[in-house]
C-alpha cells in the first residue's frame, strides 16, 4: 500500500529507539523518566484492558504498552475501536496519582488530549484541538481519542491515533488521519516518544502543583486554549434519551464540562454525555 501523499506503511514502533528517546528528553536537566517499563506487542485485544490487568497485580506507575495492532480497542461508553496493523499509534500508560483527590481526577483524559496536541504539533506540524472530554480534532474530524480507566487505585489512559487510511479506510465519514492530513510520513516511534515525553510533563505538574489543582498547574489555562468545546453551542447527549443544549462555558475543577441552558438557569456541570458541536460564537 502507498499512501495518497506518497508516504509507505508506517514503520514498526522500535522500542530502542523509543527509549533512547524519553532518556534524551531528560539527559540535559540529569533526571531520569518516569516511563521506566516500556512495551511493545505485535497485537493484543486492548491495551487499556491489558494494563488494567497488570495495575491490578501490582505494575507500578510508569508502564507503557503499545501495540502494532489493537483488534478490540476500547471507547466511551462501551464501544470497540477497530484498527488495520500499523495503521494506528494505539497504546496506555499506568498512572498512580495518589496524592490527587479523586474528584479532580476527571482531568486526566483533558491532560492528555493536552499532550497529544502539543507532540503533534511538534512531530507532524499539524494543527490540532481538543473537543471534550475526550477527542483529538483536526478541522472537525476526529484524528485521535483517549480513554481513562480506574481499577485498583491507579488510572489508566489509552490513546489510540489514526496514523494511515484515505476515506474508505475510516470506520465513520468523522474521522481523519495522519495520511489523510498529508501527514502520512509521520513516524510513530518519534510521535509516541513526544506525546510520552508532554503526559509526563503536564502529569507531574497537575500531580505535584496544588495535588491535582489544574489552575495551580496552568493545565486549565492550556486547555482552554487548545479547546474547539467552550465558547461554542453545544448540544449534550446523555443516556436514556436526555438532552441539554446550551453554551459551553467552561471546564470545572474536576475536569466537568459547564454548558449554560439555553432554556436559562445556572450553568449544569456534565461528567459524560455525548456533546455535538453545534455552531460557533464569538470568544
């Protein structure tokens, strides 16, 4: 296969050269990284179910598991996440935030999407925004999405970004990828290797500024600013056939997005929900 920018099947994930790059990040300021357990499988069904599986036997804080390919990976609210091998960038990591209180711990995906953003600006160049809670745009579709699962006091946040396929190749006319972007070249071991090295980044900071505290962290501030949710109209769709719509105009201290009624009254802070862009309004 060659990709419609001329770019060729993406490369396999090289743990070496992986590694070699988190201690690089480091080298200059002498401190090692907190991604100390790093790997890589041919395939697996879900990475996020294979670490939850290790958290719960005592894995400590740093696991990365990435997979060439992830034939069931997992989304929001019970829904599988299929991928071609090599075709996407699909891997979890092993948080342990002990000294952050539960209720903020909503920010977790939010500071990821905050990583993922900043590396692929860094690594491909592209423009990228982040649609709450959990989704990677380009434009308005949806390049990458994140998942955060607790089990046995620790978190674990999966990733999963569309690396090669053309329209036909995408599971939903929403979705986008690196080659459709013209972005197909990008290499996957340097794009994890970046978005490893802004997670710990922002995640020692959220973790270590205020416990969990995202204004403290400057996270709020840097989120806000990536965001393609606030500031537009917004309609929430929750289960069993609820609705809201409204403005969206803000994100809470727990990571919650408030969204203001458009049939008036305060603002309802929303901690799942499907949201849709509606339109945007002026900022």
């Amino acid at each position: 296969m060659v990709a419609a920018d001329g770019a060729r099947p993406a490369a396999s994930l090289d743990a070496v050269r992986l590694r070699a790059a988190l201690r690089g990040e480091h080298r200059a300021a002498s401190l090692g990284t907190m991604w100390n357990d790093v790997r890589i499988v041919a395939s697996t069904g879900s990475t996020n179910t294979d670490v939850l599986r290790l958290a719960a036997a005592g894995a400590h804080e740093g696991l990365v598991l990435a997979a060439e390919w992830q034939m069931a990976g997992k989304g929001r609210q019970g829904r599988v996440w299929h991928t071609r091998p090599g075709a996407a960038l699909t891997f979890s990591v092993l948080l342990r935030p002990d000294p952050v209180p539960q209720a903020a711990r909503g920010w977790l995906p939010l500071l990821a999407g905050v990583a993922v953003v900043h590396a692929l600006g860094q690594v491909s160049g592209l423009d990228a925004s982040l649609k709450w809670p959990n989704d990677v745009l380009v434009g308005s579709r949806k390049l990458a999405g994140i998942l955060a699962e607790q089990a046995a006091g620790a978190v674990v946040v999966g990733i999963g970004i569309n690396v090669l396929g053309g329209d036909q190749d995408l599971p939903v006319s929403s979705a986008t990828s690196l080659e459709r972007c013209g972005t197909g070249r990008t290499d996957r071991t340097s794009l994890l290797a970046g978005i490893l090295a802004e997670l710990e980044h922002w995640y020692l900071r959220w973790r270590e500024t205020g416990h969990g505290d995202a204004d403290a962290a400057g996270l709020r501030k840097e989120y806000l600013s990536l965001s393609a949710t606030v500031g537009r109209q917004v309609r929430v769709q929750f289960p069993g056939d609820r609705a809201l719509s409204g403005l969206a105009s803000g994100v809470d201290g727990a990571g919650q997005l408030l969204v203001e009624p458009d049939a008036g009254g305060d603002p309802v802070a929303v901690s799942a929900g499907d949201v849709i862009h509606v339109r945007a309004t002026g900022r």
